[in-house]
C-alpha cells in the first residue's frame, strides 16, 4: 500500500512537472540564454579568489577545491550535454573547462607547495578520465539516468562543502574564509537550470538545482546572520620604536 501511494506520487510529480514544461516551452531559447550568461559570469566568480592570491603572492587561506571541483564538474556537465545533445550544455561547459585551466595555473604559479598541487590536479583528471571512460560503456538506455546521478552527487558534495565547516563558523560567529562571491553567483545560476531543467523536462536537472537551490540558500543566511570577520577580532597596535 505504501508503495502504491509513493508511485502514485511520483507519478503525479511528474505529471505536473510536464505541464509546467509545456507552458515554459516557448520561453526555452531565451532561459538556455539567460542560464548560459549566468552560468559563464559565475565560472568569472573565481577570479576574485585569484586576485586575492594574486596580491598577497600566495595561496594562503585559498583552497583549490573550488578550482579543481569546478573543472571536473564542468568535464562532467560537458559529456552530459554530449548524451543529452544540448548545445546550451555543451558550449556553457566548453568554456567552464577553459576558465578553470586558467584558474588552476594561476593557483599553480603562487602555491609554495607545487608538489601536492600536482597530485590534486592529477586525483581530479583521474576521476574524471575514470566517468568518462564508465560512460563510454554503459548501456545507452541507462547512460543518461546513471551517469546524470554521479554528476549529482557530485554536484551535491562540491555546493554543500562550506557547511563542512559549519561547526567552526557557528563558534566564531564568522563566515570568514565562505567563498561569497561563488555561493551568491551560484544561487542565481541554480535557480536558472532549475527553470531550464523544468522546460526540458529533466528530472534529474530538476533535482540537482531544487537541492542546489536549498543548500544556497542556507549559506547566503549564514552570511546574513554572521559577519565575514569575526567581532572581536581587531588588529594589533604597531610596536613603537626605542630610541
């Protein structure tokens, strides 16, 4: 009986989900746009990161995870677009790979430990060489449902990972070292593949960006409710010189 009530929800669900589909069907060209634009001005986001490595000539306090989390996902998302033969997945994603390169040689060039940056980059490209390679295989009735659930699980880890340290925040009472910049850009790309994956009549583009949406928004009230620098943290007087 339970079971028979779950499908019958999800049966619904999916029905309601075609009828919204059919009504933003004419606003598809002009949403893939828009979700392309600010999907592209997002991957730009970390270019903040790198200019504060850039002027303190270092890569203290600035992980790579974003860097190399936004390339995998942007290999990940392209051989997805390849299986759903969409050019606004395909061409967004083209360009996400390029940024994050660059993102990763300037990382790269700064960070006093050229040896470990190595050894992260090359764990990213074997994972995903390893998806990609698994795609090729895979049954192409499954492909799409299976490979679509890795890229969400994935996408799930990488959005979700400034909570990680949520612990911490709440005891300082600070959201220092929260990239802002990527959560607030990434709270609008979100909700605008949210619209496009309704249009498209995606299930799996729908669930990764309703959650995306959510988890965002918990970290933007985070911002809301504490402040980037902790209260009592306050710079040291200078030493006065002896005569």
């Amino acid at each position: 009986m339970i079971s028979k009530l779950i499908s019958d929800i999800g049966f619904e669900s999916n029905l309601k989900m075609e009828a919204l589909s059919n009504i933003l069907q004419p606003y598809k060209a002009i949403v893939g746009t828009v979700a392309a634009v600010v999907t592209i001005g997002q991957m730009f986001s970390g270019s903040f990161l790198c200019y504060d490595i850039y002027k303190q000539k270092g890569t203290k306090g600035v992980g790579i995870m974003p860097f190399i989390g936004g390339l995998v996902m942007s290999v990940l998302n392209l051989k997805y677009g390849f299986i759903l033969r969409d050019d606004t997945m395909i061409q967004v994603n083209f360009v996400g790979c390029a940024i994050n390169i660059v993102y990763l040689m300037i990382y790269f060039n700064y960070s006093a430990q050229k040896g470990l940056v190595w050894a992260q980059i090359g764990a990213g490209g074997a994972i995903s060489a390893a998806l990609i390679g698994y795609s090729e295989y895979e049954d192409p009735k499954l492909i799409e449902t299976r490979f679509g659930t890795i890229i969400t699980a994935f996408m799930f880890y990488l959005i979700a990972s400034p909570l990680f340290n949520l612990k911490t925040i709440i005891k300082n009472k600070s959201t220092e070292g929260m990239p802002f910049p990527i959560i607030m850009s990434g709270s609008v790309v979100t909700f605008t593949w949210l619209l496009y994956g309704i249009i498209l009549n995606n299930s799996f583009l729908v669930l990764q960006n309703v959650v995306a949406v959510m988890l965002c928004s918990v970290q933007l009230a985070l911002f809301a409710i504490y402040p980037s620098k902790p209260k009592g943290k306050e710079r040291k007087p200078k030493a006065k010189k002896v005569d």
